[in-house]
C-alpha cells in the first residue's frame, strides 16, 4: 500500500471549509497533517467542525518537515511568501487561484518550483468540468467550424464573502471583479486559444475596486480573426455562461458543473444538439471537481507529469489580467443626466 | 474636518449604497460606512473607501462603531433578531455617543396590505399585525424609535413605498416578471402604485438629518406623482422583446392570488396525514428504530382487514393523481396583487416639516433605471446577440 500524501492546508477561510478540506478529507490518498491559519481559532473550528485532530499552527514553517505538499488557501497577497517558503524546503504547492497578485511574483514562483524540481500547481478547478475538456478538443479539432466570436459572462448580486474580507483590498485581493471571478474564465480561454493579440478593459471603478468589468479580446488568427468579450459583475445578476459563434452555428456553455455543450446549428431553427463525452470520458462522473484537483496535484507530485494547471499556465493569466488593466477605461455610469444638469445650473 | 460625522448602518443595500455616495460626491459630511459583510458590498468598494463590518448583536462593537458619530442613518435589514436586538443596539449605542439625529428608515409597510384608505396620511392607525411578520417587525421598530426619541434620541421616521431608479429591486421584480410572464395589469393598469425613486429618498435621508427631534412621528417620502401601474409596465417595455403584449387580469384573480398566498393556516389533520404518507415514512424507515416501529404499525394495521387497510391508505394517500397539461404560467401574486393596495400615501407632511421636494420625476426615475438596466446588461453592445442566447436559455 502507498503512503498517503501528506498534506497541510495553508489557510482555514472560507474555500478551505467549503472545498479544500471536505476534498482532502475524502481522498483516500491524502492524509491531512495539519491546518496553518494566523488566527489559531480559525483553524481550531474549522478542524472541530469536521471531527478532525491534525496539528494546527500560525506558521507553516513549523510543519514543512512533516509534509510533502500545501495546499495554499489564503489572501491573493500572502500567496508568493508561502510559496516560496514551501517550495525552498522541497515542499511542493498547490495554489488557490489566481497565483499570485502579479505576474512577477508568478515568475518568482514559477521559477522556484522549476529550480528545486517540485510541483506548483494552480487552483483553477473549472478546469476540472468534463465540458471544459471536451470542449477543447472540439475547438481544436474544427468539430464547430472556425471560430468568429465568442462571449463568457457571470455576474451575482454579492455573494463570496471571505472571513478576511481581503476581497474589498485591491492590496490583498489584485483586483476586483475581473481577479476575484473573471480570472477562472480567463484561464480557460488561454487553454481554448492561447494569449490574446489585442485586449482592451472598461470598468467601473472610482478610486477603488471595479465591481462591473466589459474585458474584449482579439486574435489574429487565419482563416479569420477570432473577437471576444468576458464580462462580469459583483453588482448585477447575469445569467452564466459562455456563447461561441462559428461559421457553422452557436455553441452554448451555461457556467455550471454539470452543464452540457449545446451547438445550434445555423438554418436548423427549433434544433439542438447536445454534445456529451462518451468513452472519451476524462473525468468519473458525480465526483467533485476539488478532489479532482487535489489528486491531480498529488498525482503530478508523485509520477513528475505536469498538473492540469501549473505556474506558468497561472502567471499567464496573471500577464493578462495586468495588460487589461493597463488597456483600462471607465464605463458610463451617469444614469440621471437630467439630475446633473439641474445640479450644474444649481452651482 | 467636517462639523458632522455620519454613520450609515446597512451601507451596502441600495438606499444606504446611493447615500454613501451622494454624501461622498458633496463632500460637506464625514462619513462612516457600516456593512454587514464584505460580500455584498462591491458597489462601495469602487469608491476605494474603508469599509466596516458590524455585527448589529454584538452591542459593545455598536457601541465602539459609534463613537465620535453626530448622526446615524439606520438603512439596516437582516433577521428577525437584527432587525429587534440589532435596533436596540444601535438606539442604546446612539444614546451613548450623544447622537443628535438617529434616522429610521421605515416602511409604508407598517399601514398594512392593503392598507386602510385613511393611511393617504400618516395619521391612519395601524394595523394590528403578526408579530413575526415584515410589517409587524417594522412596526415594533417604528415603537422603538419613538420611545428612545422620548427618552431624548432625536430622531426622525421615514417611510418609503416601493423604491425606484437605478438598482431597484422592485423595478427589477416586475421586469422579471413581465419577461417570464408572470405578471398580469389589473384591468386597465390604473391603479395607483406609488414610488419613490432613491435619489428622492436619499435627498429626504439628508433633510431629515437636521430635522431630528424627540417627538418623532413617521413621514412618508414619495416622488409625489399619480403614478399608475400602466405607467410603470409601460416603463420596463423597452427591456422587452419588441411586440411585448402585457396580460391583463380582474380584481377576483388578484384577490384569489392573493388570498392563496396568504392562506397559511395549518390543519392537524393535513399534517397527521403527511407525517403518515409514504414519502415521510420511506424517510424515517432509513433509520433501524424507525423502520422497526414502521413493520409494527403495518403489522397491526394488517389485522384489520383488508377493506379497512385500503380504506385508511386512500384517506393518507388520497386518490392517484391524473396528470394534466400545465395550464400556462401562474402569475407571481404576491407582486401582482399589489395593484390592489389603491391608496396613494401622500408626503404633505415630508413636505411640511423636512421641506422636502423630490428631485428626480417618475420619467426621470425610470429613464435612469432603463439607462443602468440596458449598460449593465450590455443590450446596447455589439455581443448583445449572442448574449441574448444566454437569457432566452435562462428563460427556456
């Protein structure tokens, strides 16, 4: 019998009680070793909660003797630190997305791992859908027709509210919307169509976070150009998913687990295919995609093969993320003209 | 370094958001934002500001919040017990820092659904209500008010009707509505359906701040329009498909609808008969002791008989279901049945006693929500095609 992996979960918020831990405790090839949080009452709950004993501790470094990998769950701003901490003692990490809060510090990361020859994976578990797979190779094999445009949006009324509420500190967090939800979408465009020839962002940020973001993209590509748009809210909600158009119809992904590729073919109203993998299944059907992802981090650890998203997939998104804010401008949002004016003649 | 220091509690809902940054843009107030999670407050996180949870329970947190503040603005909404203790918190703590205006801000709720003819004025008694019910909670909040105001609170009581403009909940209900066909006119849409738009709120928020006094009564705040349900439906038509054709329906359906949600009285009998159904049992028979007392049951029900066995499982069971095709869509009746209220809640007295006149007409107030809608809906972008393809999948 193999050992279990050892594993200790670096952060005890709010995604390590709702997926990191519950994943971990699951697998049968993970053995939880410990729980690092600065707030010792975090972790301590958090570890009552699930009936468990594992060592927890303010400091990682206290238990990288005892461990083979972390599993990095805290603000976006202490992700570099801890990386490098972990990955300098031969300690392999798996990283709660997005990598770090830039693409330097994914650099820093990135090469890090590569020089101690340990693994840095990247938490981008949408990749881990059944339909984000196939639909990939679908686009790669021309299965729709060339590529014209394609939209992705998701957009709630609040939701995710961390225990750190780093998510409101551009200094923790990176950014708004488009770090805190538009990225997940973002990493699986570079793996539909690889980094962007032109990008351009509007947003409605006043001085602080954005909260709205229209973020559009295009490729040079033959036999034609490919134009996207991604478009997120933390104000508003959208109906989530991704709609790509062909020359052959419309592709539909509603932005949930489960979802299956619906194509429209063009000139066929009233009809709709939908597409399911058959024996090409990559993933167990019913089975959550955090356990996927922590065994895929584990399996990557253990046999050298490269995870399904490792640090230099994670900096790419971070490279772009940094050229659309750098592409940035201000969306309207004057929504009473008439009241400014009356304002104006006021003064 | 202004004269007064502002806190809002419940800063990240619509009316506290749309204070906040008013306050900000004229910059003649310090302001404090009190939110109850960071989760929802991203309308206020673009504008960069420091940001404060509060627990409304934990009073000593209140207490410490407050410190320093010349007037509060209570814009909070939350569980039962946030709404009673979390007041009580905030009206103890308020006492405590020498707050010269705490600003409540009610509901026209308090008068009831419907609410009486006479609550065209503030004057009309209320209600009794259920205690556990929105209304009757706003109405013990009301009371609170008042007797903290009398022990030497200033304070002051606004009251809103379904509020408009940008963001608002109640013009997005009724959109949903309309799109989804659950929402019917009352005959021929002239009912009254009285609206404040936020910027009208916010503007009477401001008055009211220097208008706190310790013999507080409720005001209501309205945009001050004869507007009708018609005008409103006929507002929210441009979100729409072209051809939109709105349903209309009579005073006896709405009054049905509405009798129908409201019906919540239970039976022993209905519940005895659920807690023996087959559904519940299968259930409970999970569970080794339950199951054991389940064969029991069967066991002693089989000595009866037959004919009596079939006899006591129709009257549990009833008959079986004959599937028929659904009859179209139901209306939404708790929205619907609104346009049956009939009174137009006068703001004479706001006039009166706050100066108060709105700012923003009706016409503005739903130009402005259709401009917000159509923006952050993107209808007017060059995807809106295909992104209209993942609102009629929604829709389907």
């Amino acid at each position: 019998m193999v050992d279990r992996f050892r594993i200790a979960l670096v952060g005890a918020g709010m995604i390590s009680r709702q997926s990191h831990l519950p994943a971990a405790l699951a697998s049968d090839r993970v053995q939880l070793v410990a729980i690092v949080d600065p707030v010792v009452t975090r972790a301590k709950s958090l570890a009552s909660d699930y009936g468990i004993n594992p060592i927890l501790t303010q400091d990682v470094r206290s238990v990288l003797d005892k461990i083979d990998g972390a599993l990095i769950a805290t603000p976006n701003d202490s992700h570099k630190d801890l990386a490098l901490t972990c990955l300098e003692s031969g300690v392999s990490v798996l990283i709660e997305k997005p990598l770090a809060l830039s693409s330097s510090e994914g650099s820093a990361i990135a090469e890090t791992a590569r020089r101690r020859g340990r693994v840095a994976a990247v938490g981008y578990v949408t990749r881990f859908r059944e339909s984000t797979v196939l639909l990939k190779r679908l686009l790669d094999q021309g299965y729709f027709g060339a590529v014209k445009r394609y939209v992705h949006q998701f957009g709630t009324v609040g939701g995710w509210a961390p225990l750190s509420a780093y998510n409101l500190s551009r200094r923790a967090s990176g950014g708004g919307v488009l770090v805190v939800t538009g990225t997940h979408f973002l990493d699986r465009m570079l793996y539909f169509w690889g980094y962007p020839d032109n990008v351009a962002l509007e947003d409605d940020s006043a001085g602080g976070l954005e909260a709205n973001c229209v973020a559009v993209f295009r490729y040079d590509r033959q036999p034609g150009p490919i134009e996207g748009c991604a478009i997120y809210s933390k104000t508003t909600a959208l109906p989530g998913g991704m709609v790509i158009e062909t020359v052959q119809g419309a592709v539909m992904l509603a932005d949930t687990e489960s979802a299956d590729i619906r194509f429209l073919p063009h000139g066929s109203a009233g009809v709709e295919h939908v597409i399911r993998p058959s024996e090409l299944r990559r993933f167990p059907t019913g089975v959550s995609p955090w356990l996927l992802q922590i065994e895929d981090f584990v399996d990557s650890c253990r046999n050298g093969t490269k995870p399904m998203v490792d640090a230099e997939e994670g900096n790419q998104s971070l490279r772009l993320i940094e050229a659309l804010y750098a592409h940035r401008r201000s969306q309207p949002s004057d929504w009473y003209p008439a009241l400014g004016q009356r304002k104006g003649a006021k003064r | 370094m202004n004269a007064r220091k502002i806190a809002v509690i419940g800063a990240s809902g619509l009316v506290g958001s749309t204070l906040v940054e008013r306050m900000l843009a004229t910059g003649s107030h310090d302001v404090l934002p009190l939110i109850h999670s960071s989760g929802n407050a991203w309308r206020l996180a673009r504008l960069g500001l420091e940001l404060w949870p509060l627990n409304l329970l934990d009073y000593d947190q209140v207490k410490t919040k407050l410190v320093g503040c010349t007037h509060v603005v209570n814009c909070s909404r939350g569980t039962d017990e946030v709404m009673i203790k979390g007041l009580a918190n905030m009206l103890k703590a308020s006492r405590a820092a020498g707050v010269t205006g705490f600003i409540h801000l009610s509901s026209v709720a308090v008068y009831g659904d419907p609410p009486s003819p006479e609550s065209v004025s503030e004057d009309a008694a209320c209600p009794r209500h259920d205690k556990e019910s929105y209304e009757g909670l706003k109405a013990r909040q009301d009371e609170m008010v008042i007797q903290a105001a009398r022990r030497g609170l200033p304070s002051a009581i606004l009251c809103p009707p379904n509020i408009s403009g940008p963001c608002s909940y109640f013009l997005l209900n009724v959109l949903q509505a309309l799109g989804s066909r659950q929402f019917a006119l009352l005959e021929d849409g002239s009912a009254p359906c009285v609206l404040v738009d936020v910027q009208n709120l916010c503007h009477a928020i401001e008055l009211a701040l220097d208008d706190a006094s310790t013999e507080v009564q409720r005001l209501f705040v309205t945009d001050d329009e004869n507007t009708t349900w018609r005008q409103v439906v006929d507002g929210l038509l441009p979100l729409l498909d072209s051809g939109f054709m709105v349903e209309s329906t009579s005073q006896l359906v709405l009054s049905e609808a509405r009798a129908s949600v409201n019906s919540s009285s239970f039976s022993i009998v209905r519940s005895l008969k659920h807690l023996v159904s087959s559904t519940v049992r299968e259930a409970l028979r999970k569970d080794p002791l339950w199951a054991k007392v389940d064969r029991e049951l069967r066991k002693s029900v089989t000595y009866l008989g037959s004919a009596m066995e079939e006899k006591l499982r129709l009257a549990i069971e009833g008959n079986l279901p004959v599937p028929r095709p659904p009859k179209g869509r139901t209306i939404n009746a708790n929205l619907c049945a609104q346009q049956l209220r009939g009174v137009r809640h006068s703001c004479a007295k706001a006039k009166k006693h706050l100066g108060y006149q709105p700012v923003v007409s009706f016409a503005d107030s739903m130009e402005a929500f259709r401009r917000w809608y159509q923006a952050t809906h993107h209808m007017n972008s060059a995807y809106w095609d295909l992104l209209k393809r993942l609102y009629q999948a929604q829709e389907g």
